[in-house]
C-alpha cells in the first residue's frame, strides 16, 4: 500500500479579537474530541499551543476562580496530549500583549494590535518571549525524557516573514522545522499582506535564510501547509450546506471574535473559476470532501491546518470520513518521528 505524509496540525487557542470565549468551549472540550478520532484510527497531532495566551493566564491566574481552573485544564490537557505522543509546540500571538481582562475577570478582550505581529516587538521583549515560552514548555512537558527530534513552531497569522527576525531564536532553542507557510496564501487570512512565494512545493523542504526559497543543504525544514482547490460549484453548494448545518444544535461553535483583518482595497477583485483554501477541518463538509479525498489519491503529502476552537460536529464527521477513506486505501504517516527515519 502506497504511503502517505498526513500532518494533523492544530492551533491550540481562543479567539484573538474583541472576545475571546472560553478555554473549555475553544481548547479543552473540541481537542477531547478530535483526540477521539485521532485515537480511534491511531493517528498523531501536531499542536501548536498559544504560549502567549499561557503566559498571560499564568500571569493573571490569582484573578479569579476560573482563569484559574482554566489554567489548570489547559495544562492538565497539554500533559495528556504530551505522553500520548502528541506533538505540542509553542506558537505565538503577540498582541497578548495588550489584552485585558473582561467578563469578570473570566474573558479576554484582544482590540489593540499593534502588536500583533512578533516582528512589532522590541528585540528584548522577542528574546524574553522565546525564553518564557520555552521554559514553560520545558517545566511542564518533562522534555528530557522524549528526545524530541523536531522542535517546531508556527507563527501566528503565518508571519513568519522575514524569517530574519527568527533565525537567532531558532538557533538558540534549537528549533529545526517550521509550519507557518501557507502557500498561494489568500489575503484575507493573512495580516500585513505577507505573501509567499509562488511555487512552494507541496512537501516538506530544507530552508536556510528563506522559509519560502527551498535549499537543499538548509539547516531547517520547512513543512508548507497544503491547499485544496474548489471550483465555483462546490462553494456555492458548500455555503448552502454550511448554512443548514449551523442550525442544527449540535454544531453550533463557540462565540468569540477573530482579530479584525483589512487588507487593503485593491482593484476589483478578478472573477474566479477555482479557489484555493487551506486543507482544514473547520473548513471541511460533506461538499467538500471528494475534493479532499482526490487531494489525497493525487499526493503525498497533505498538511492540515485547523482550529479546535471553529471545528463542529459536522465538521468532524466529513474529517472522519475522510480519514476513513484514506486509511483504507493507504498507509497513514502522521508521526514527524516516523518521517525523521524515513529522512535517514
Ligand atoms: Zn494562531
């Protein structure tokens, strides 16, 4: 059987505009979820953990009662996910920064964004950052009993150009694989305009000065995300689908608000006959999903990306029955380990 590179990532946070919702509607009760499914076909996740959202928590926990439970849920779950071989690495959203305490001390309010970008902050406020962040992973993760050969990041709102600003922090902590490129990116995921390179590959490749320019003697690797391509028909029915989806109880997601994000006004948008969107389980239904599966038969590699925190039910079912379909026709490799040996 033919085999196939599945990365399984997440982005393990709440929501980063003027509400942010609640660590077990957003993290803790959608992670129990997928980690069904994940367990059910022995699959292993990639999670990339708001360390910054963290941070502020551990700073603020003596508040209240429930960032204090929070606190504690959060990093109960990260351990569970930890010694079932999971993958948790650090990702950031700097503009938490400027967040402040709403709700009765319960919810986070995340409007000012100058911030939001790592590149926006001071060379000692980036240094101090990388420090905390990988200590905290350090103390709570029991590291040095798992050798982890792949030290990963993603950086919020895939900025992680210029990768200028992160090669010194890659170096120090020993960081060798990074999972923030989104290729033909469209721009209204994306913050500041960052654009990538036009002819990223769909694999995994060696990078050195460049996360989108690939060099074969590279000190780091780069695992782009991969895009799956719909035509005009499939969008309209998926919308229609979504749409009666999100009126049945049992899909309704969490409330929060997304950081606002305005790209500039360019000239009339050109029509399109096909779309290009992250592979992702919040964007995933059963309109979609003979898109995902003819994305799996025709390559190697597929890199998801999504949110616990959008995922509904129905969500979860089209992944599953993804999954379903792949791992009967072909052997899954989601473990960055097994990809390591593979490497040798
Ligand atoms: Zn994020």
């Amino acid at each position: 059987m033919n085999l196939k590179r599945l990365l399984i990532t997440f982005d393990y946070e709440l929501f980063l505009g003027k509400q942010s919702g609640l660590a077990l509607d957003c993290c803790i009760n959608p992670t129990n979820k997928i980690l069904r499914v994940l367990d059910d076909y022995n699959l292993k996740g990639i999670f990339f953990v708001d360390i910054t959202y963290l941070l502020f928590l551990q700073d603020n926990v003596h508040k209240s009662e429930v960032l204090k439970k929070d606190y504690q849920l959060i990093r109960e779950q990260l351990i569970n996910l930890y010694q079932r071989n999971h993958y948790i690495f650090p990702h950031f959203h700097p503009h938490w920064k400027d967040a402040v305490l709403v709700n009765n001390n319960t919810e986070f309010s995340l409007t000012e964004l100058k911030h939001y970008r790592f590149h926006s902050l001071k060379t000692e406020e980036q240094s101090i950052l990388w420090e905390r962040a990988v200590q905290f992973l350090n103390d709570l993760l029991d590291t040095e009993s798992k050798p982890y050969w792949l030290f990963g990041y993603r950086a919020g709102g895939f900025g992680i150009k210029p990768f200028d600003d992160f090669y010194e922090y890659f170096k120090k902590y020993d960081v060798k694989a990074d999972f923030s490129v989104l290729p033909n990116v469209d721009r209204s995921y994306v913050f500041d305009n960052i654009i990538y390179g036009e002819n990223i590959p769909n694999r995994p490749f060696r990078f050195s000065q460049s996360v989108d320019v690939e060099d074969l003697s590279g000190e780091f690797i780069e695992f782009p995300i991969s895009n799956v391509s719909f035509n005009n028909i499939d969008l309209i029915l998926s919308k229609i689908s979504n749409k009666f989806e999100y009126k049945l109880k049992q899909n309704q997601i969490p409330k929060g608000f997304s950081a606002v994000n305005n790209p500039p006004k360019t000239s009339k948008p050109k029509p399109r006959i096909s779309f290009k969107e992250p592979a992702s389980i919040e964007l995933l239904n059963r309109v979609k999903l003979y898109k995902y599966k003819r994305f799996i038969d025709e390559n190697d590699y597929m890199h998801f990306i999504s949110h616990p925190k959008m995922i509904a039910e129905f969500n979860l079912t089209s992944f599953t029955k993804f999954i379903n379909y792949a791992s009967q026709k072909y052997v899954l490799q989601t473990d960055l380990f097994e990809f390591e040996q593979s490497h040798k």
